[in-house]
C-alpha cells in the first residue's frame, strides 16, 4: 500500500525537552520553545484504510539577538568625540540613541559601529537596539555611561585701564560642570 498521512486519525507530535507541550495528539498544536537553538519536530500519523504509519520531522531555528556594546572615551573634556564598538550577536542591523541627563534623544544612528560628536558637558546614557533576521529586537541600555566635562574659563580685572605703571587685580571666575 501507498503509505502518507492522507486520512490519518491518529497523531503523535513529538518536541524535544522544555518545550511546552512536549507531546500533542491534536491535528494541529501551537508550540512554546524555551530559548535560542536548533529544535527536531516529529509528527507520527497512522492511516487506518492503509494501516500505514507515516513520520516526518523537521528542524525549527530560533535565534536570540543579544544586543552589547563598548565604548570610548567614557570620560572626556567638551567637546569630544565618543566612538563604539558593536559586540552583538546574531543581530543585522541597529538604531544607537544618545540620551541626555533629562532623558532628551540628543543624537541617533543606524550604523553599526557610530561615533557621536558630544559638544555639551554632562552625562550620557546609550541605548543599542539590534534586529535579527527575524525582525525580533532586543535593546540594551547603558545608563550614564558617558560622562562629558566642560570648563566655562572666566576672569575679571579691575582696573583694565589707567596710567602707566598700572596695577590689575584679576580674579578668576571660572567654573566647571
């Protein structure tokens, strides 16, 4: 006889260890898979004007993009320009975000390794969000992971004119942030 799955009454699906169902004697059965990995899926149907058993399995592959990132300088004097280094795994592409001490998006990026030029003092969050193959996103965020370092150079003379010899008492009112 010829031997499918055509007219089958009994089903035996089969999912490998964690899955959730790890068996299933409906006709059709949603699958919860535990993690990232390579999962052998097996449906055992019996035809019973043949008599026949028929299997079949299939591979299902799930990715996990895991999103992570270095970067430099972390500590620097205005303006400065701060450069990172894109370690994520099993991720195509990307969007940066650089965001402000008051959570403002102050500068962004779709490239995967970007250099952001920061010209205002004050501490910086960093947010990568990566993309697999998929479509499926993870994010990571650094939280004030740049600092930025500025000095407002300030003075004041008194007298700044008179005679010759003249005497000028400065003082400085300079200040840092």
């Amino acid at each position: 006889p010829i031997c499918n799955s055509i007219d089958a009454t009994t089903y035996l699906w089969t999912f490998p260890a964690g899955c959730i169902p790890s068996t299933s004697t409906a006709t059709t059965v949603n699958v919860t898979f535990p993690g990232a990995g390579l999962y052998s899926v097996s449906l055992l149907t019996t035809n019973p004007y043949t008599g026949c058993t028929y299997t079949k399995t299939i591979s299902v592959t799930m990715i996990d993009v895991i999103p992570n990132f270095t970067g430099s300088p972390l500590n620097s004097c205005s303006p400065t320009q701060v450069c990172f280094n894109n370690t994520s795994q099993n991720a195509v592409s990307y969007q940066w975000q650089l965001i402000n001490a008051v959570g403002n998006v102050v500068d962004s990026s779709t490239n995967t390794n970007p250099c952001f030029t920061i010209a205002t003092p004050g501490t910086y969050s960093v947010q990568l969000n990566a993309w697999d193959v998929n479509g499926c996103k993870d994010s990571l965020r650094r939280v004030n992971y740049v600092h930025v370092y500025g000095t407002t150079v300030s003075f004041t003379g008194t007298p700044l004119s008179g005679c010759v010899p003249l005497t000028t008492h400065f003082t400085d009112a300079s200040f840092s942030t």
